[in-house]
C-alpha cells in the first residue's frame, strides 16, 4: 500500500469553480449578446423564452417556466397546487432546506416520510405510512441523480387523487420506465444551481402537462400579474421569482452541454463502480428497477463493522489523499433542524405548525428508522463532467487505500 504522503496526488476537478464547470465561449458570447442589447429582463429578452422553449421540448412537457433558484422552482411547484392553510404536504427527511421552507411559506405543513436506507429516497411505502386526510401533495426529491420508484409512488398517489411535486434538482435527465424524471408527477422542479448537472450560478426551473398547473405556475412567478389578458389585475398572494436575461442566457448554452454532461457522468460512475466493486466494506447507491442515474455526486454505502468509524473514518482517511467527501450528507435529518424542532416561523406564532395535528409533526427518531441508518452510513463522494479515466483512477486507487487504513 503507497502511504498518502508518497503518494502523487490527481487534483479532482470541481464543481465550485471552473475546474469543474464547461463554461466557455459559448456562455460569454450569450452573455456579452445579453448585455449588448441592453435587455436584461426575462419580460422582455429572448433567452427566457428560447430557455423555457428548448427545456420544455427537451423533457417531452407541454409548459417549462424559468425562475430565480430550486427553492423558488418547488415554491412555484406548491403555490400552483394552492393548498389550504393546515393542509398537509408529504415529503422526505432527507433532502435540501430549500425544497422544505416553501411548503411552511405556502401556509402548509411538511410532513416527513421515512426513506430507504440504501438510496436516501423515500419509497411508496414510506410514504403510505404518513398520507392523512388532509394530504394535499407529495414532494419526492430525486436525490443524487437516483430517481425514487416512481411506477410505485405514481400508483399509491394516482390512487388516493394526490398530486406528485418531483424535486428533479439533482437528477436532470435520469430515466423512470422511459420517461425522464421529473416529468412523471403533476409538475417538476430543478434547480441550476452552481454545483448541478447543469448551472447559471443560481436559478430554476418548473415543468408541467398541465394547463391549470401551467398558468398558476408563470403567475406565480410573476407577481399574479396577467400579462396580456384584456383586463390584467395582481390575481393573487405571489412574488417576483423571475430568472434575469444574464441567467437565462447561461442556461440556454448549459442545456446544450447537458447530454454531454450527463453521458460524461455516466460513463465516469461506471468506471469508477467497476474498480471498486471488489473493495469489501463499501457498495455504491444503484438505482431501482427501471431507472437510470445521472450522479450529481457518487454515493457509497459504509458499512461500520467493517469500516473503523464507518463513514466518517473513511473520509478522514480520503482527505490524506486530498479527497473531500461529506459523510451524513446534510448532516441530520430535516426534522431536526431548529426551523421544524422549535417551529421558528412567523413572529412567534408558530404558523403553520399551530395548525397541524400531532401524529403529523411527531419528530421522534423512532419513526425514522431509514433515515437513522442511511445517514450514518452514507459518503457522498465528489463527480462532475470534467472528471476523466486518470481521476477516476486516482480516486478509485484512493478508495482502495483509504479503505485498507481504516479496515477493522
Ligand atoms: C434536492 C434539492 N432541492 C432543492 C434545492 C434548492 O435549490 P436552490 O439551491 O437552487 O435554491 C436543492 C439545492 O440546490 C436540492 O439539492
């Protein structure tokens, strides 16, 4: 085994600067185009549009609508189902903050299904547990790439007559029984985010089949305001969510590099799943039945009676070889964060959460058992669409020396 310190060290490219990004002449000419004509508002430009065009024809939907971040494209998601205040909406204990709040913005409450431990995913059985009477919507969030079992969520969902929010932030392109995720439930929302498959820094977007959903959804994001109607008024409670021209214009060049990104991902993950397999002690997220994965990042599962100190020794040991990983991924789960615990909301109010019967916001890890284990045992391990075979190497070389370290 080669000590880290001798050993030479491949600098992984990354997603939080250019290392790890595929912004080039492309991007600077739309976004020198942009400020050439002095049009910076998605109101009146063409790259909003030319945007929401290519993405929506891209995905196969009817409506796509650009907005400011993910956290904006689920709010617009939950804002078009117009829930009641006190209406319960299900979602999952493991997710991004920025797919939750919206939920208690909107007046609802969040309900947490449990998830599988083995994808971090909730499934139509963890889901099942927690629907009531007052279940109005279900979130799923796609996480890292992997698509929850949509043909069982679809099937639960479809049966009770509730409608399904696909958080597709992390899973751009990823495939359910032959349809990309995101376009499965009533409405999909991703984020472009600077770390995704596909970015502008910050931004969004939502997709639909459904004309109702559609016109609440562009509403929404632009103050109620009815653009173009004979007699346009502010029809309802809403925001400014709209994406700028300069965003806009970063995200129509970014789409044509998805598949790209994607297929470089995909090809990557595989690689890296192959020189890995073997290691006892770790085993990489696969997808269910039916689906494919696009890795926003490379997931394994640590298994601590193997592994000294499970998935945060295995990481420690990665960092010798200037590897950075996240072990927990969000650290805790969602339920336990001071937002949901102390119900910090609206002055001292506690709205929505006054509204909400006690089975719904019983935040007791005993219900959770999924989520106990799957955060104790996951490390998310870095990938973007920069990586090629002499880093896939370098980490999977790591991995098996990392792994040797700290063996039980
Ligand atoms: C699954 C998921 N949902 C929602 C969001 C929120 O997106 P944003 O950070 O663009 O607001 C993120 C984070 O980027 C995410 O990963």
């Amino acid at each position: 085994m080669t000590p880290a310190t001798e050993k030479e060290i491949v600098k992984l490219p990354n997603d939080q600067d250019a290392s790890g990004r595929t912004f080039g002449a492309e991007e600077i000419a739309a976004v020198t185009d942009v400020l050439t004509s002095g049009v910076l508002i998605t109101t009146k430009g063409k790259y909003g549009k030319m945007l929401e065009e290519e993405f929506a024809r891209k995905l196969g939907v009817k409506y796509a609508y650009a907005c400011n971040s993910g956290s904006a494209a689920v709010h617009v998601a939950i804002a078009a189902i117009n829930p009641n205040p006190g209406d319960e909406i299900v979602t999952t204990s493991i997710t991004d903050m920025g797919a939750l709040t919206p939920i208690i913005f909107q007046g609802a409450i969040p309900v947490f299904a449990d998830v599988d431990p083995k994808t971090l995913n909730v499934t139509a059985e963890t889901i099942e547990r927690v629907l009531s009477e007052k279940t109005k919507a279900i979130i799923v969030t796609h996480l890292f790439g992997n698509p929850c079992e949509m043909k069982a969520i679809m099937e639960l969902a479809d049966s009770r007559n509730i409608p399904v929010i696909e958080d597709t932030a992390q899973s751009f392109m990823a495939m359910c029984d032959g349809k990309y995720a995101g376009t499965i439930g009533k409405i999909g929302a991703f984020s472009f985010q600077q770390g995704k498959q596909m970015t502008t820094g910050e931004g969004g977007i939502v997709v639909t089949d459904d004309d109702e959903i559609a016109r609440r959804m562009y509403l929404f994001i632009n103050k109620a305001w009815g653009y173009g109607d004979p007699n346009p008024d502010h029809y309802f409670a809403s925001l400014n969510y709209r994406m700028t021209e300069l965003q806009a214009a970063v995200s129509y060049e970014q789409l044509k590099k998805l598949d790209h990104s994607v297929a470089q991902r995909q090809k990557m993950a595989a690689l890296l799943d192959e020189k890995i397999k073997d290691i006892d002690g770790i085993e990489s997220y696969k997808p269910v039945e039916g689906s494919t994965m696009t890795y926003w990042k490379f997931c394994l599962r640590v298994d601590d009676t193997k592994i000294e100190d499970g998935s945060v020794g295995l990481s420690k040991a990665l960092k010798t070889y200037d590897v950075a990983s996240a072990p927990r991924y969000v650290v805790k789960p969602a339920y336990k964060c001071m937002v949901f615990r102390d119900q910090n909301t609206f002055g001292d109010s506690h709205y929505p959460f006054n509204l909400a019967r006690p089975e719904a916001v019983d935040y007791n890890d005993d219900n959770f058992p999924g989520t106990i284990k799957g955060l104790h045992d996951v490390l998310v391990l870095p990938i973007n669409e920069r990586y090629e075979e002499k880093h896939i190497e370098f980490l999977a070389d790591s991995i098996r020396e990392a792994v040797a370290q700290v063996k039980k």
